[in-house]
C-alpha cells in the first residue's frame, strides 16, 4: 500500500502517544519482555514512521523491561537453495567465494520489515551472533537473550528463543499473523524425528572468513496460521486493535508448551 493510500485510509495518524496508549491497552506492561514481529503498514499512517514505532515500544516495557526483534538475514544462506530469486548456477560459487562473513553491526535483516530493520541500529540494541537468525535485543536482560547464540539448533533451548521461554516472554503479533511466531520454532525443535537439512553461511572463525557447512532442522512454518488459530481457543491470547491493525499478546512458555503437543499429533 502506497503512503497516500495509507492516509486515505486512516482516519487520524497513528502517534507515539496513542500506540503506547494502545500497546497498554492490550496488555503491554513496565517490566514486560515482549518479542515483537510487526508489520508498518498495518498499523495505518504513523506520524514518524518506524522510529515512532520503536519508540512507543520501548516506553510502553519502560527502563526495567526488554523489547527483542527478529533479525533474521536469508541471504546469508547456501545461494544453491535460494528461490525468492534463484541466481543462475554459475554465480553460485563466487558468491560462496565472495560473500562478507555476518557482522552483527552491519549485516542487514531481510524480509523483518522496516520496524525491526530500524531496531537493529537502535542506541543500546545487541544482536545475537547467528549469521542467518539473529535476534536483537534492548533493555534489561538483552545481553542475556542475545549471548551464544548456538550456529545449531538454530532455534533450540539454547537459542534467544530458549532464554524468552525461560524468562516467562511474551509475544507481540503487530499486524501480522501466526505464520510469522518464530517461538513456534522453538516447538518444532523439541520435535522427536524432525526432518533435517543441511545449510550454509559466511562467518567468522578465529578472525577468518569462512564459507560454513552446518546441519539443522527443518523448520517449517507452513502449519503456523492453523496451530495459532486452535491455540487462541485454548491459551490465553489477548486481542485488540493497535492503529489500524489486529494484533495479538501472548505467552511465549504457554505458546510453545500447546505448540509441541499440536504440531506432535498434526504433523
């Protein structure tokens, strides 16, 4: 949607005053550790964009809470299994050649958005040292979330998501959907007998460029919409309107502990 459909389409902008007013509303509290997957759009015309956003975000858990992002950067992943583009198979050992090794304080996000894109360079943010699914982290226990990030699992009990689950998180849904809850990973990697792949990055070693083989699980996210539909009957999930957009409050502990037995008896 293009920025005059956006305000033609929103009654009154969207301001750092009433998104915090609305994040309270939903359940956002001082204190909270709340990871947030967002969409800009979604919320309407707001007045300051994605700074506002962050912003309002980080005033709404306040000097003793933790706001956390996804990071994620897909293009630092085997160029042989990219589709959305593919390259022609002659470019795909330069680019293992070539590639910059991940730097958490540059490499960009791909495919978060412009929210958690602008998180990322925020004063006080840290990023987790995953090369293709890093999380960024601000206030109180952001180091905590953000340290040894394991290169496999990727999304396992050691893993940024692992300390959320263990710190009692709570998840934001900004005007997205289920399909977009990394916990759910978290499920999937307490799977018996999850599918797994073999993936590739460029990163650090011992100050060295490396191109990285590593073996992983299948995480798939094809299901999430469904098991977020039938957790929302049976888990506590706050619902409301944050601007224009549906948005949805939860536990990360409670999402995960009914996404295992979900995905065990659906998959």
């Amino acid at each position: 949607m293009s920025e005059q459909e956006l305000i033609q389409s929103s009654e009154w902008p969207v301001t750092r005053s009433s998104l915090r007013e609305e994040l309270r509303g939903l359940g956002v509290g001082e204190g909270d550790t709340v990871i947030v997957h967002s969409s800009l759009s979604s919320l309407g015309w707001v007045c300051g964009g994605p700074q506002t956003v962050v912003q309002a975000l980080l005033a709404a858990v306040g000097s003793r809470g933790t706001l956390i992002m996804p990071a994620q950067s897909g293009d630092w992943s085997d160029p042989a299994e990219w589709g959305n583009p593919p390259v022609p198979q002659e470019w795909i050992d330069i680019i293992y050649k070539e590639l910059p090794a991940y730097d958490p304080a540059v490499t960009p996000t791909r495919g978060m958005g412009r929210i958690a894109e602008l998180f990322r360079t925020f004063p006080g943010t840290v990023r987790s040292g995953h090369p293709q699914v890093s999380f960024c982290a601000n206030g109180r226990h952001a180091a905590f979330i953000t340290a040894e990030h394991p290169l496999t699992p990727q999304f396992g009990l050691s893993s940024p998501l692992g300390k959320l689950y263990e710190l009692n998180a709570k998840v934001l849904l900004l005007g997205v959907g289920y399909d977009s809850c990394t916990s759910f990973h978290l499920a999937e990697a307490q799977l018996a007998d999850m599918p797994e792949k073999q993936m590739g990055t460029a990163m650090l070693e011992q100050g060295e460029r490396v191109w990285k083989t590593f073996t992983d699980y299948a995480y798939d996210a094809d299901d999430f919409a469904n098991l977020g539909a039938d957790m929302e009957r049976r888990v506590a999930v706050n619902v409301g309107r944050i601007g224009r957009a549906e948005c949805r409050l939860f536990s990360v502990k409670e999402a995960v502990d009914y996404a295992k037995a979900w995905l065990a008896d659906n998959r």
